[in-house]
C-alpha cells in the first residue's frame, strides 16, 4: 500500500516545542476543519471506519499511537510518534488507531466538514464498496 507522510518542521527550543500548518503550503490541502484525540483509553480500539470523501492529516503531537490502515487488499501498522511525521489518510481507507500512550495527543486536519453520512462505518460494507469499484 502507498503510505504518504508529512514531514513537519519542529522548532524546538529550551521553552518547548512548535509545530506550523498552514493550508495548501505545507499541508497539502484546505484545512476545513481540526480536532483532536486526547485523555484516550491505552487499552482500547478506535476509528474502526473509511470516508467516502476526505483527506486528512494526523499528527500525533505528544506520546504515541499506532494506525491500521487496509485499503481492503492490504493492511499495515503505522507507528507515529513524533510530531515531525504526518500521516496522510485519503478516503476509501478503513483506520484504526490503537496502542495509545497515556500522553498520547492527536491532531488531525481535515479538508471537509464533520458529515457523518461520509462515514462508512461497516467493514463488510466497506470492503463491498472496494471490490465493485
Ligand atoms: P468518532 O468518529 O466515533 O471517533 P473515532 O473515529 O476516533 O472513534 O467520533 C466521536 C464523536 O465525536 C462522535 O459523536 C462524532 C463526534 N465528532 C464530531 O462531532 N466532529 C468531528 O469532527 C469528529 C471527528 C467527531
């Protein structure tokens, strides 16, 4: 599968850390809406579902996760654990996210609106969608 990775300039200095996005320069879209993960459960799953039609970016600020992507040919784990590496996730891309750390805090930019009806939320539905494209 084609993983794509942002790479994100960190300004480091002794009072901390900074991060920079800005649309259609280095995020390579409109950046539509942002929201965050965070206070996530160590033990459990989330995600569990594609979109018909939109692109994001996740960034894991602080701590470390994990993220499954399937295409529905093939799955991999991506483990993101610094702010400097972006994941790009296009629609049609079933995700979860898992092994959070208990510091773990996600940013994850978006180039649509939150619409739910844009969710495929059905792994065999999911995987039906694939395979009749
Ligand atoms: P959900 O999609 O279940 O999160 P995850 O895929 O990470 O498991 O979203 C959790 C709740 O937040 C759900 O009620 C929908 C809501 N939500 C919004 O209102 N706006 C958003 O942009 C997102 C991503 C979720």
């Amino acid at each position: 599968m084609n993983i794509n990775f942002l790479e994100v300039d960190v300004f480091n200095n002794e009072a901390g850390s900074l991060i920079s996005l800005e649309a259609k320069k280095n995020v390579p879209f409109e950046i539509k809406r942002v929201y965050c993960i965070f206070k996530t459960n160590t033990e459990l799953r989330r995600g569990f579902h594609a979109h018909k039609n939109l692109n994001q970016v996740l960034i894991c600020v602080n701590g470390s996760c994990k993220v499954l992507l399937d295409d529905g040919y093939e799955r991999t784990n991506i483990e993101l654990s610094s702010p400097s590496k972006g994941l790009i996730i296009k629609d049609f891309i079933w995700r979860e996210i898992f092994d959070f750390s208990s510091d773990c805090v996600i940013m994850v930019l978006a180039d649509n609106f939150y619409d739910e009806s844009d969710y495929i939320r059905d792994y065999d539905e999911f995987l039906k969608i694939i395979k009749n494209y």
